[in-house]
C-alpha cells in the first residue's frame, strides 16, 4: 500500500502542470451489465397481443427499431413442435444483429418447445441434451455465474426472458415495474421460507450461508414456515411448495424476484400446479419455472444466493437469474430482462482518504490508476482486491487525484 502511495504521489507531482483536483475523486469503477442495445426483441406478428407488448417494451425502454425481430408462427398453444422451432430458429439467427447478447419474447403461449423450455430453446438452441426421461441431470449452461456482459460472444449463448402475462395490460403493468426499479436500490427484505414440503424445499439447506453471505448487503430473513403474508417490502421471495398460499398479500418492490420450486410452474396456463405467473400477477418482475418435470435437482432451479449475489452487485434481472442455474434447459424464466435496481457505485473523500460503495461490489482484483486531470494520462498506481460480499472498499491517505478503477482481465469471464 506505501509504495503505491509514494508512486501516485510522484506522478501527481509529476504532473503538476495540470489542474489537479482538491480531493481525491473516483471517474470509473465497473459496474457491467446488459444494455437495451444489447437486447433483441422478438415479436410474433401472428400474435396481436405479442405486437402491442412489443412496441410497448421498445418505447419504454428505447430498445434500437433495428433490435426488433419479426418471426410468424401459430399462436394459442403451449407447446411448439421441434421441427418447426428448428426451421423458425434458422430464420431468426439469419435475421439476428451479431451484436445482439440476449433475447426477449413478447408472448405468453408456447411455453414449451417439444421437451425444452421456450426460453432455453432460444438460447442455445433446439438440443434434446437439456431435456430429461425421468429423474437425470441435463446439459450445462456454460453461462452459470459467469462474469461475462457478453454472454452470446463469449459462449454463443443468447440468455432469453419471456415477458409472459396474462394480459397486455398484465405485461405493460411488469414492464412499468422493472423501468421503475433501475437504480431505485430498495431497502426491501429476502423472504428465504423454508417449508414442510420435504422434496420441494431442497433449497432451504443453502439458506445459512446465503444470510452469512449476504446479510449485511440485503435484509434476509429465514421463515420456516409455507407462506409469508402481508409483508410490505418482498424483494426476493424463494420457497419450495407446489401451490403457495397468499402470495398476493404481499407487496412487492419494482424489481422483485420471486419463485417456487415445483414440477410444473413453468406451465403458464395449467391448472395442476401453481404458474410461475401467480407471482407475476402478484406484483412481482420476473420469475421461474419447470415446463416438464426435473424432479427436485436443486440444479434445475434458481440458487438464491446466485440470482441475489448477481442482482445485488448491479446487474440486471435477466443476467441474475439465468446465471444462477446450472441446468436451465427445462426452465422458463419470465419477467422485465432489464430491470436493475442495485445499479450504481457511490464514492466520497473522507479524512485524506476515498471510500467506494455499492450493494455489493464486483469481486475480482482491480487495478487502481490515477491522473492529475480528469481526462488523464492514467497510470497505475496499486491494485485492490474485492471479495466476494464486499460492500466497501476505502483507501487511506490517497494525494487528490482522479482515480479509475479497472477490472483485471484475468478475472473475467470469456
């Protein structure tokens, strides 16, 4: 730590020349995440409902008339066949910007590509590898808690999020919740509800060490109970049952995730099981479920302390939630792909010193670079390690300066 101070004392000095700032002031710490250029939009021009999501979702959140993409096919079912997702697939990638890093569709029904989720089969691809007969694993995403903004070309994998409702108003109301939580950083509370479904609450054996983890960046409370109620201040609400009793008393913060782990949640319009849409008309922005049975692999499901770690350091929903399953081939993920609620990174002076704060800062080892002028030169002058959890990172006794801090490349995904 001295000798890096004695080597940005030096290079201020050296640069005297140039208006140097009174006090030590932060111009970059990366925050990465998905930007509305990155994101194609898919419409259904077959479907009236799914046209009228789709300009409401470019408008609102001024996604590029080129990121729209138009396929045709039969409306109403749940279910597509193979065949001819793989002949729309085809067309869609001729039609897709190379830019393009995730997808989001604009209709409710189908759910479902012959064994795979529709989401999973935009992503990677019609692949019955991310299908199961019966109780076994599925193929891996490579995508799982990566670190990478660039999902499609680090693993040529498009993330893709449905924004499923049960009605155009139903979907314009979620749209409207996740542009309201960007940057809103809620102090709302973790519901972790542990319950007597013994094979439905595999997750709840991680719930301890998501709280050690993360408690001190969010709220977190363990319920050891089948529901919670008339809570004001859900943002992440994670059970195991397969019909979740007063969901809708609660109120749910723009932004908010919640799931259950149950065999067919991901079957939108059934009736056997609770949808993964209950939580959407509740009041909720994006949530989970299995369109065909994973049986209880808690692999196959959102980890809470990934889809919580991911969102909590600023990235968006989409990011957050498919990263934090292994095994997504069966699993429909619906909800507003862009919210982001814990973007920002906050940085003061204090005492001779700078502090930088966030939700949860990125970890990783960072190089710190200074300049006695905004615009520069740079140069680099230590380096910071951020662990994971770390919510602040403060160095002591720093020269006035600007200060950027860069990521190594090490540490990233590729």
């Amino acid at each position: 730590m001295r000798r890096w101070l004695a080597a940005l004392a030096a290079s201020v000095l050296l640069h005297a020349a140039h208006a140097a700032p009174e006090q030590a002031v932060v111009t970059h710490f990366p925050q990465p995440a998905l930007g509305a250029e990155d994101l194609g939009v898919i419409v259904n021009d077959d479907d009236p409902a799914s046209v009228a999501v789709a300009a409401y979702y470019i408008e609102k959140r001024g996604i590029p008339a080129a990121n729209l993409i138009h396929v045709r096919f039969q409306p109403g079912r749940a279910t597509m066949p193979r065949a001819e997702f793989i002949n729309l697939k085809r067309r869609l990638d001729r039609k897709t910007p190379k830019h393009i890093q995730a997808y989001v569709l604009t209709w409710t029904q189908p759910w479902r590509v012959d064994c795979m989720s529709i989401t999973a089969a935009f992503a990677f691809g019609f692949d019955p590898a991310f299908c199961a007969d019966g109780c076994k694993p599925t193929r891996e995403s490579p995508y799982f808690n990566s670190s990478t903004t660039r999902p499609f070309d680090a693993y040529r994998v498009r993330p893709t999020m449905s924004l499923a409702a049960a009605s155009v108003d139903a979907a314009k109301k979620l749209i409207d919740r996740g542009v309201a939580s960007d940057g809103s950083n809620p102090d709302g509370t973790a519901y972790l509800v542990s319950t007597a479904d013994k094979a439905r609450n595999v997750r709840a054996a991680a719930y301890p060490a998501l709280r050690a983890l993360l408690h001190q960046a969010f709220a977190t409370e363990v319920v050891e109970a089948d529901r919670v109620e008339n809570k004001p201040d859900v943002m992440f609400y994670f059970t195991g049952l397969a019909q979740v009793p007063a969901i809708e008393r609660n109120t749910y913060l723009p932004g908010a995730i919640a799931d259950h782990l149950t065999s067919f949640g991901g079957d939108l319009l059934g009736t056997g099981q609770m949808s993964s849409l209950a939580w959407i008309d509740a009041g909720a922005t994006g949530s989970y479920g299995t369109v065909a049975e994973p049986c209880n692999f808690p692999t196959k499901f959102p980890q809470p302390v990934l889809v919580m770690a991911h969102y909590l350091q600023g990235e968006t929903l989409i990011e957050a939630y498919w990263k934090s399953v292994l095994m997504p081939g069966q699993g429909i993920f619906i909800g507003e792909p862009l919210a982001r609620p814990f973007a920002g990174v906050h940085h003061h002076a204090e005492g001779g010193g700078l502090a930088v704060s966030a939700r949860l800062l990125v970890p990783g080892l960072y190089d710190v670079r200074a300049a006695p002028s905004m615009m520069g030169p740079y140069q680099r002058v230590g380096r910071v390690p951020v662990a994971p959890g770390t919510r602040e990172i403060r160095l002591r006794q720093v020269p006035p300066a600007y200060y950027r801090f860069e990521r190594r490349e090490s540490e990233r995904a590729r």
